[in-house]
C-alpha cells in the first residue's frame, strides 16, 4: 500500500531517474534510482517521507558493475525502505549521505573501504578498518581468499 | 623506674652486642668498642632496623588482609595457594618485582625517575620513628610527634609529582597533577581537624594525646574532626572513592604507569607503608591508642604486651573499614573531590575546633562537667 | 714467578727507569699461586678484588644455585601478572577467570594496566595485522623477564579467521610463545591450566 | 594535548582506539579509530555455506552471540525462502533474551569497573555464569554456541531445563535489587552519571544511533514492538524509556530490559512446556546440512530449483539495533553479506556526546555505550 504510494510520488519527483521500486518482503520496497538523483532523493526521502534513520549503507560487486544499498527507517511509518543504484565498475562514485544523515559517516568509510565505492562530499572519505596505506578493497569478487599455508608455499616458490 | 622504650631495648641491645664484641677483642680495643658513644651509634642503628622490619613486615600483612578481605566482600577468596591462606603471595610478588628488569623510558628524566620512588619510600618509612605504638614506645623526649609525622605524611605529592613528571608518560603527568592538587586541598582540612584534637588534648605529642584519652575516646566528642579525618586519610593514600591519580579506568595505572620492578614495587610498599600510617594516626588520635574501655575485663587486658596487641587489632579494624569503603564505592570525579575538599571538609573542619573548644570550656566550668576531667 | 713472594717484591731493575718517570708498573703477583690464608701479605690494592672473587665465587658455587635462583625462581612462578588486554572473543573468558567463579587471584595472578609491571601477556584473541605492530611494542614494553601465551585458536594459529585477508595466522610469527592453549574459546578453567602449566615450565626452567 | 586511549586501555573493553583532544582535564574533540579486530567475517561467509555462517556469527560479536545467529539465520531464511517450526521460533527468542540478559550482565560488570565500583564486576561476572550455565545445558557451549541453524535450531532444550530456567531467572531478579542497591544507592554514582553523555533525541536520531542509548533519550523505538519478528508478537513485554539521554538513563533502560527479558523467558517457558514438537523444518534444501557442497549432476539439479533471493533481517540486538543483507545468488554460498553493527555507529556519535566532559568522565560515558569491538569490526 504505502509502497503504490511512494512508487506514484518518486515516480513524480524524479521522473526517469527513478528506475523502479521492486517489492521485498517485509519492507515497503526496494526503491532503484540513478545515482545523478542521490543527494535530492535523500533529502526528499528524509524531509517529506519521514525516513529520518539511516540504518546501513553497504556496496555489493556484481564484477560488470557495482551496487550500492541504503536502508532506511521511518519512525512515522515504522518499517524500512531499501534503495540501491548502480554504478560503474571503474567508476564507481556517488554523492555522499552524510549531510543528510550524519550518522553515514562510518557507513560510508567502511563502504570505501571494503568496497572501494567513492562518495562524493564525505567530510573524511578514509579507510576506517584496514590500515592506511593498504593497497586492496578486499570484498571485491577479485581479491581471492587463501588458506595461509598456500601463500607460504607461494612465497617460497616465487 | 624509667619505663622501658623501644629505644631503651635497642640500647640493651647494642650494649649486649659491643659487650660480647669486646670480651672477643684486646683490652685496650673492647674499651673503645663499649665506649658510649659507639654504643649509642649502634644502637640507633639497631632502632632503626627493628622499626624497619616490624613496619614492612606489617605492610606486607596489611597487603595479605587486604586481598583477603576485599576477596571476601566480592564473594571470592583472594590469594590461597601461596603459602597458607597466601599468606606467603605478596613475599613472592616483591621477591618477583625485585628480580625483574627496571627499565626507564629513553625519554624519561633519569634522577627523577630513579629518585622520586626512593624517596618517596624513605620519607614512608620515616614516619614510623616518630609513631608512639604502645606506652613507652618513646619517652617524649621530642614533644612534637604529631606535627612531625603530618609535616613528613604531606612530602608525598612533591615525590609522586617528581615521578609523573620524570616519566615523560602523558597518563603519569595527569595523575602527578590530579595527586598533587588532590593532597594540596586535604592537607587542610586534615591540619584543621588535627587542631581540634590538639585544642581537645592539649598537646602535640602522641604519647600525650593518647594518655588524654583515658577516660573518653576522643571520637565522642570530635565525631565531626574524625569523619573529616578518615575522608581526608583515604584522598591523601589515594584509595578508591579518591584513587583519582591511580584511576585504573582512564589513566592506565595513573602515576606510576611507566615503572615496573623494584621502582614499582617502592611505590606500592611506600602506598600500603602510609596507609597503615593513616589507620595508626586515626587510632591515636580518636580511638585511644592502646588503652582499652574500663568495661573490658582486666584477663584481656593485663598479658604482656597487651597494649601494641590492643593497639594492632584497632589498626587493623580501621584498616578493615577502609576496606571496605573500597569495596563499597565508585570513584568521584577530580572537580567534585577538589569542591568536597574545600567546600565541605573545611567548614566541618572548623566546626569542630569550635565543639572542642566547647567541650574543653565545658570541662573548665564545674556546673556543666558532664564529661568527666581528666587525671582526676 | 718462581715462589710464592713473602714481602712486597722491590721493582725490578728493568723498571726503574719507567718508575722515574712516575708510571711504575705494579708488582706482578700470581694469584693461582698465592694461598688463600696469605691473603694479608698482598697490598691493599689487591686485597680488594682477591676479595671479590673468591666471595663471589663462593656465593656462585653455594648460595646462588641452592638458595638465590630457588627463591627467585618460586617467586617468579607464584606471582605472574598479565596484561590487562582484551582482543577478541577470549577476552571474555579471560575476564571471566578473574570473576567470582575461578578468581585467578588465587593462583596470584593478578592483571596490570601497564605493560611494565606485567610478567606474562596472555594474547587472547585474534591479532590482525593492523593491531600486530602494537602488539609486538606491548610485548618490548615489558620488562625482562617475561612470558607469552597464545590463548585460543585464533592466537594460535588464526582459528576460524584463518583465511582471512586480515588476520595474523598464528601470534607465534610476532612474538615467541611459551604456552599454547586450545578451545574457541577456552574454557576459564582451561586458562587457569594454561598459567598453571606456564608455572611448572618456568619451575623445569635450568638458566 | 592529544591522548591515545588505545588499543590497549582499560577503558576500552576490547580492540579500539579512542584518540582524545584534551585542554588541561576537559575534553575538546575526539576521533574513534576502528579496525583492529577487523576479520573479515564479510569475506569468509561469502566462501561459506550459510550453516557454516553461523560459526562466524557466534565470534563477530562475542557477548551476543545468539541475538547474531538469530540475526544471520531469519536473513539466510528470508533468502532461501525457508519456514521454521514455530517451537523452533520459541526456543530461538528464549535464547536472544537470555543472552540479552547475559549481555547486559556482562555490559553491567564493565561499566561499574569503569566507575571504580570492584564488587558488582565480580557480582555481574557471577551471575553472568549461572545463564552462561544455562546455555551450556542445551548448547554445550558457554559463549560460542553454533545452535541456531537455517529452519530451526539444532536441537530442543534437554529434559528439566525449564524448571532449572526459571529457577535462575527468579534468583537474576533477586540480584537486580541489589544491583540497583549497589549503584543507584551510592550518591558518588549519581553525582557521577547524571547529566553525563547526555544525547539527545534529534542528535540521537541523526547519527542513527540505536539501542538502550536511543530509548534513553525518550524515543520509543524497539524492534521487537516496532517490527516484531519472529515470535515476538505474541509475548507480552514493556520497552523501557527514560529521557534523561544521560548515563543514569541507559543504566535505568538496561536494568528495566533485563527484567522485561525475564518476563519473555518466562512466558517463552511456559510456552514451550505446553507444545513440544519439531524444532527443525522438514522440507530443506538437502545441502544446507551438508558439510561439502554436493558436486557433479547432483549440484547441477539442485542448483536449478535453488531459489534465489535477498535476504534482510533486523534484531534488536542488545546493543542495539543489527541488521543483517543476503544475496542468495542461488549458489551453495551467499554472495554477498552486509551486517549492520549497533555499536559502530554508537561510538562513532562520541563525537557529538563526549566533547565538554572530562578524562574522567569517559570511562563511564563509554561504559554506558556497551563496546562490543567483534561485531563493530567485524
């Protein structure tokens, strides 16, 4: 019901920079937009929808391109709403929630992190659990997953 | 016949030695060794060790009842497998921080690193030569005992602020601060409380303080001096509701983070050495010393030695109480210790110079002499 | 030398040139051959140093291996102190130890604050690599001499993280290991174990 | 002057590091640094089967291990499109909220030793043991359980563990008596902890801070009310409030919980008395028990009618608010998991609640946040 609704006014908010809004079980929906609509869409979300919570912020490699979810809480309604963009795997960009949502921040440094997705206008845009100066995002398909002794055993054969 | 002191006892002592010295040696030479002089050199010596071993073998005792007790608030048992009962852990945990590597930071100031624990341990111990433990201890040849033990009490935060600031440790600097203003604002009202006592007893010496008080314990009549006296006692040993400079939550292990070995060790001796003073100045001050209630039947109290036996089990009783408030309490923060201090423990403090003055101008007036004078 | 001399040898002829000069080059004495019981008739100079070795070496034959390096090392043994340091998982049964249940104090052992008052660092959980170089300066801080254990399998030997990116593999690529205790985590009672095995080691210990 | 307090800090309560900005004693500015523990637990479910998962989910947060099966288990089910038995369902809110109250113990015992109080730590520490006794009963394990696992829990309660359960629940709210006799009795801990951290709502709800910090701001928000899963809806139980946003406050909504969480077990007791039956669902994909991934023609026909999906589960954790993404590609292994950690976001708001305190204030401050640096990390 309230995901017909909020599908008719993104729908007439944004136009065609809303791609869709997928139903999910036990959430109103998982909204698909544009990465170029994202600071508006927060703050509209935010100011007119009452989705006032940022609950995680997370980025997923699908290996040809990159995803980023949001998922927010409304107190007014009580219950979540799933977004989720995609981006390009070589550059993947997007503006930055946390003026919207300050409690991003953390969110956001860790998506960078593991995920290497760059957003744009974050305050202080470092690695938060690898230490600085590491050269991978580890959660891309491409950084391999190794038992210790393999790589020992590779070390000495190189 | 002149009561026997500790000094006396190290004089016969000495005496006994030279004189066997001297039976092994020549004629001419046994008379220089028992010459009295000679004999009065050692026997200093000889006092000097003797208050030595009986106070850190107290200290270590009051380390063992203290785990044992705090053990027990916590629902626990303490040390138990050293020696009996673990009587014998804390020798093992000095004999351990004696063999132990000392080491000083590079950037550390090396004479106030090495000096501040050392002197701090040496000004510990010396208080005790001036402790009257039992009638006679010393012949009140030196009529101003009590200033004397407070004015060597109150050289603590010169050395603990000497070690914060040799440490070059930002944690040991904030606990030298917090230890010095902390001893800075108690030293006054413990003074002031001390005056009532003086104004109550008429004197500065121990002996006589506590010979006053043969007749009614002084906390009777300066209960206020005496709770401005214990809370003052537990912010100058730094233990918990006032541990501030030692905070194990914020500041690693506070003053002494940067020391380890035997260093570390002098400083926990030299804690637990003016604890145990801080339980015998409120035991001679307040609680009578070693006299006894007239109710207490004469078979407990006319063994020998039954004053310093008398004397201990009060000390450790008032050292049990300190337990147990650290057992008890959380820990204040260092604004409201400092606004206790001022704004709370000095007008108490006044308050009861001005009870004693009312009760000594009591004892003046016959018509009001509900308190019985004293020496008749 | 030939014989043992009875009196101050005078300078030999050779030396008294360089004794004019007034760099005399002490008597030559031969201490292998001096009797311990003529130890007045030496100069005072070397009465000194005679001393020294022969109590020291008395005190090394007798006293230090029967009575000093026991006592120490019971000492040592009785009182370990570990680092108050949780990591991971296992610091929780670590703490537990200490708790009103299996109370550790028992045994004296006692958790410091400080690395420098510590005598034992029970690493109790997962290291990474980004916590190792602490890890190894905690272990330096530590004043001589000292302990380690790996509590768990993650400081064993990288437990169920063990393929991971971050993960150390084993603290015993950091630091050298005295004890190894396994379990995920380890039971309170099997760290009591750990220490109380730590014990018997430093009791075997011959140094 | 800037203080490290960390990595190794008795304050801390694990691996972090709190970088201070002090002008003499008061704070100025601060700045959390995370990461230490960080291990991985995203990267090596991807190359784990979801039951395997569960493994993981017991370490990444340590003193909550079964609100995160939980947590990892309703996203897993969500994904694979796979119904537990509703005894099942029981047994795994008794759990969450014994170890609610096991969680909040253990929080208890840190948070007084920040204080400087020694004897609720060893009180805590104890009582802690008797639910950790409880698990041990039917898990075998005292923190790391592995019990839940996807349509149901591994096995039922073994014969007697209800009688034994409320036993210990009736001698728990005995000890909060004294527990509250302990702290809220002690003026030193009152001087201490009013109006200390205090947060308030709007700034609360901003920086997305969840949890007994949220509802002890005065913002009625509890999962478990709000969205009820599992079972939830159907036992009675109050969500605490204070709105004093200060340290006190969270003391007064953690204590309140642990009796509110007796009082599910209880009705979750007498529920699971009345009904026995099955506590593991029929109909289950048939490798999801397996410990290797069939391989061969086999794999290829169950991959075909493998369902795939997303998976989003939330739990009101006792830290707070946790949330957990599954993307089931339809392969033996998730693709992707995102968890949500409570805890990172509440120590990230220390920048807004620590700033005008002082040092000494920050043990407390952060004692009343409940760090759990596993599931922060990760």
């Amino acid at each position: 019901m309230r995901g017909v609704e909020l599908s008719a006014a993104l729908a007439a908010r944004f136009g065609d920079k809303f791609l869709g809004l997928d139903p999910f079980p036990g959430l109103v929906g998982r909204v698909r937009f544009d990465p170029s609509v994202a600071r508006a869409l927060f703050e509209y979300l935010r100011d007119e929808q009452g989705f006032v919570h940022l609950t995680m912020v997370g980025g997923i490699d699908w290996v040809d391109h990159r995803e980023v979810f949001y998922t927010l809480w409304s107190d007014r309604d009580r219950t979540y709403l799933q977004l989720s963009a995609d981006l390009p795997a070589d550059h993947p960009t997007i503006a930055s929630a946390v003026p919207v949502w300050p409690g991003a921040n953390a969110h956001e440094r860790e998506a960078w992190d593991l995920v290497g997705i760059r957003f744009e206008g974050h305050p202080d845009l470092r690695r938060i659990f690898m230490p600085e100066g590491y050269e991978f995002h580890p959660l891309l398909r491409s950084f391999p997953i190794h038992e210790p002794e393999e790589l020992e055993v590779k070390a000495r054969s190189d | 016949m002149a009561p026997m002191t500790l000094f006396s006892v190290a004089d016969a002592i000495a005496a006994a030695l030279l004189g066997l010295l001297g039976r092994l040696l020549p004629a001419g030479a046994a008379h220089a060794v028992t010459a009295p002089d000679v004999v009065l050199g050692l026997a200093t010596v000889v006092f000097a060790a003797i208050l030595l071993a009986a106070s850190m073998l107290n200290t270590i005792l009051l380390i063992w009842y203290e785990r044992k007790l705090l053990g027990r608030f916590m629902d626990r048992r303490g040390a138990m497998h050293v020696g009996f009962a673990g009587l014998l852990q804390n020798f093992a945990d000095g004999l351990k921080l004696f063999r132990k590597d000392t080491v000083r930071p590079r950037e550390a100031d090396s004479l106030g690193f090495w000096a501040s624990p050392t002197a701090y341990m040496i000004t510990s111990l010396l208080i005790f030569g001036v402790l009257p433990i039992s009638t006679g201890w010393n012949d009140g040849s030196l009529p101003l005992t009590l200033l004397l033990a407070l004015v060597i009490f109150s050289f603590a935060p010169l050395f603990i602020f000497l070690g914060a600031w040799a440490s070059n440790n930002k944690y040991s600097l904030i606990g030298g601060m917090r230890s010095a203003a902390q001893m800075i604002a108690y030293e006054v009202p413990i003074l002031l409380a001390v005056v009532a006592v003086v104004v109550l007893s008429g004197s500065f010496d121990l002996t006589t303080i506590v010979n006053e008080q043969r007749n009614y314990w002084f906390w009777a009549p300066l209960f206020l001096a005496l709770i401005v006296f214990v809370a003052g006692m537990l912010a100058e040993m730094e233990r918990i509701p006032f541990d501030l400079p030692e905070a194990e939550a914020e500041l690693v292990e506070g003053w002494n983070t940067e020391y380890g070995g035997m260093l570390f060790a002098f400083f926990m001796l030299a804690d637990y050495l003016r604890a145990l003073v801080g339980s015998i100045l409120v035991v001679l001050l307040f609680l009578g010393g070693w006299t006894w209630p007239s109710y207490v039947p004469s078979a407990l109290t006319s063994f020998p030695l039954a004053g310093i036996v008398w004397f201990m089990v009060k000390t450790y009783l008032v050292f049990g109480l300190f337990v147990w408030v650290r057992a008890a309490l959380p820990r204040v923060r260092t604004d409201q210790l400092l606004r206790l201090g001022w704004m709370r423990m000095v007008p108490l403090a006044l308050l009861s110079i001005v009870l004693a003055a009312v009760v000594v101008a009591a004892r003046c007036l016959p018509v009001l002499g509900c308190i019985p004078s004293i020496g008749g | 030398m030939s014989a043992p001399p009875q009196t101050v040898p005078a300078p030999a002829p050779a030396a008294a040139p360089a004794a004019a000069g007034g760099d005399a080059p002490l008597p030559v004495v031969d201490q292998a051959a001096v009797p311990f019981f003529e130890i007045e008739t030496l100069r005072a100079r070397e009465f000194i140093p005679a001393a020294k070795e022969a109590l020291t070496s008395l005190l090394k034959e007798k006293a230090e291996g029967n009575v000093i390096r026991p006592v120490f090392n019971w000492a040592g043994r009785n009182s370990l102190f570990p680092l108050h340091w949780g990591l991971a998982c296992c610091a929780i049964e670590f703490a537990a130890a200490f708790g009103a249940r299996w109370d550790a104090e028992r045994f004296g052992v006692v958790p410091r604050s400080s690395p420098r008052q510590c005598d034992l660092l029970i690493v109790n959980g997962t290291v990474t690599w980004k916590v190792a170089h602490k890890l190894i300066t905690l272990y330096e801080q530590m004043p001589e001499p000292k302990w380690a254990i790996a509590m768990g399998n993650c400081a064993t030997g990288g437990g169920p993280f063990r393929t991971a990116y971050s993960v150390v593999p084993g603290v015993d690529k950091l630091i050298p290991v005295d004890v190894y205790i396994a379990g995920c985590p380890p039971r309170p009672e099997n760290m009591l174990d750990g220490v109380l095995r730590l014990e018997q080691l430093i009791k075997e210990r011959r140094d | 002057m800037w203080i490290n307090m960390g990595p190794q800090h008795p304050m801390t309560h694990g691996l972090w590091n709190l970088r201070v900005r002090v002008e003499g004693e008061v704070i100025r500015d601060v700045e959390p640094e995370m990461g230490f523990l960080h291990r991985g637990i995203e990267k090596i479910s991807e190359n784990r089967h979801y039951n395997e998962v569960i493994t993981l989910m017991d370490r990444c947060c340590y003193v909550a291990g079964m609100s995160w099966e939980q947590l990892f288990i309703q996203a897993s089910e969500q994904a694979l499109k796979v119904t537990p038995p509703a005894r099942a369902e029981y047994l795994r809110v008794l759990s969450a909220e014994l170890q609610r109250i096991a969680s909040h113990l253990m929080w208890y015992a840190a948070f007084v030793q920040d204080l400087g109080l020694m004897t609720p730590f060893l009180y805590g520490m104890r009582d802690r043991d008797l639910v950790l006794d409880l698990f041990q009963s039917y898990t075998g394990a005292r923190m790391t359980y592995e019990y839940m696992r996807v349509g149901g829990v591994r096995n039922d309660a073994p014969h007697g563990f209800t009688d034994q359960c409320r036993k210990v629940l009736d001698w728990l709210l005995a000890r909060f008596v004294e527990y509250d006799q302990l702290c809220l009795g002690s003026t030193i801990f009152r001087k201490r902890c009013d109006d200390l951290g205090v947060l308030k709502a709007p700034e609360a709800v901003a920086y997305g801070v969840t949890g007994p910090m949220l509802r002890s701001a005065g913002v009625r928000r509890d999962l478990r009310k709000d969205r009820p899963y599992s079972v939830y809806d159907q036992v009675e139980f109050d969500v605490p409030v204070t709105d004093t946003a200060d340290v006190t406050g969270r003391y007064l909504v953690r204590m309140e919980e642990m009796r509110q969480s007796v009082r599910i077990c209880r009705q979750c007791l007498d529920w699971l008395d009345r009904n026995p039956g099955p506590v593991l669902a029929d109909h289950l994909p048939r490798w999801l028990g397996a410990p290797y991934a069939p391989v061969g023609r086999e794999a290829y026909l169950l991959k075909r009618n493998y369902p795939t999906g997303l998976g989003f589960s939330m739990v009101e954790e006792p830290h707070g608010e946790a949330g957990a993404y599954v993307v089931n590609d339809g392969g033996e292994h998730p693709y992707r998991v995102k968890f949500r950690s409570p805890v990172l976001i509440n120590i990230w708001a220390a920048k807004r609640y620590l700033p005008g305190y002082r040092i000494a204030d920050i043990p407390p401050i952060m004692g009343s946040v409940d760090v759990c640096v596993g599931e922060c990390d990760r």
